[in-house]
C-alpha cells in the first residue's frame, strides 16, 4: 500500500480543486469544440487524481478503484465518442453563441468568485478538511450550467452538461468522501449511455440538417 498521508491528501485535493475550476474557466472561454472537449476530458483526470489520493490517505480501496473508472469512462472514452462525432462534421467551432467567449469567460470568472463567497467558512466535516473543495465544485456546477445554457451547438451542449456533472461528482465527493463502488460504477455507466445517446442524435442531426447546431430544430415546433 503507498503511503499517504492525510495532510498531503488535503494539499492534493486543494489543488486538483484549484485546478479543476481553472480549466471550466478555459472551457467557458473556449470557441474550439475540440479543444472543449479534451479540457473537459483533463478535468475528469484531476477529479480520478483527487479521489485516488483521498482513498490512499483513508485506505479506501473503492476510492482508488472507482479513480480508474473515472479516468477509463470520463477521461478516455467520452472524450474519443466525442471527438469522433465531431471529426463528422464540418464545423469545429462553436459559431454565434448565445454570449460571446469573452463575456462567458468574465462570466465564468465571477461564478468562482461568487461560489468562494457563498460557501465561505463552512465546515465540512468528514475524514479530512479541505476548504477549496465544496466552492469549486458549486463553482463547476454552476459553470457547466452557464456553458449549456449559451452554446448552440449540440456538443458545446453535451460539453457544458459534462462540466456540470463534474461538479455533481466533486460536490458529492467532498460532502461523503466516497460512494459505495456500486453507485458510483452505476453513475459511470448512465454517464457513459448519455453520451451513447448525444451520438447518435448528433449523427441523426448530421444526416438530417448537415450540421449540429441546434437552431435547426426549431423548424420542428409547433
């Protein structure tokens, strides 16, 4: 077993933490879907090493299982389904968004700031204490909902979604410090079917319009 111990553990989460809201800056920032896409895919990466390091610190074998199951679904796969559906279509950039990349970033930017101050001093309780943990993940949830809420394209959409449910998975990790194996493979697997889904209507929306902007869709209200 590696040595770990929980002081370096916190320092590991902080960090990852940190890191984590970094990078759903960048995604928010970001026109390139590809580029989305990948950061999205590192982001998935520091949660596995957050949750990796945890689970040696508190020896808890689910924890570092559950870290590789992190990285093979949301670091590995999704990002290749992705980038599959997007190498299909002649677009690769996120076009006309509802709020331009500058103003999401600045917008992003705030989220942090007003996440930091609104879950301020709160303690958490549980086997070890780190501060920056439950604010980024607020952070993350409400960025992800920023992202889905002013793109246009249907995988800037999926991307979004993804950044919020990182959120989810970094709000719910730092509030329990781990789920049994079971829920959280059961999580991995329905996160894995919606982006199963997200592919195929991409493809259907690809055969159909030619694109994957979502304004095409509304020539189907009624």
């Amino acid at each position: 077993m590696i040595h770990f111990d929980p002081a370096s553990a916190v320092r590991l989460l902080d960090t990852c933490s940190a890191g984590i809201v970094l990078v759903g800056i960048l995604v928010a920032g970001t026109r390139s879907i590809g580029r989305a896409i990948w950061l999205v895919a590192a982001q998935a990466l520091l949660l596995a090493v957050a949750t990796f390091g945890v689970g040696v610190a508190t020896h808890s074998l689910h924890l570092m299982v559950g870290s590789l199951f992190t990285i093979a679904v949301r670091g590995v796969a999704m990002p290749l389904i992705l980038g599959r559906i997007l190498r299909a279509s002649a677009v690769r950039v996120e076009r006309n968004p509802f709020l331009n990349p500058r103003l999401s970033l600045i917008a992003a930017i705030v989220i942090v700031f007003a996440a930091a101050l609104a879950m301020d001093n709160i303690a958490l309780g549980g086997p070890l204490d780190a501060p920056r943990v439950l604010p980024a993940a607020v952070a993350e949830v409400l960025t992800g909902l920023l992202i889905a809420m002013t793109r246009r394209k249907s995988l800037s959409i999926v991307v979004g979604l993804l950044v919020f449910e990182n959120g989810l998975a970094l709000a719910a990790f730092s509030l329990t410090y781990g789920m049994p194996f079971v829920v959280e493979l059961g999580a991995a697997f329905d996160l894995l079917m919606v982006i199963v889904v997200a592919a195929v209507y991409s493809r259907r929306m690809l055969t159909v319009f030619g694109t994957l902007s979502t304004d095409e869709l509304r020539s189907l209200r009624g």
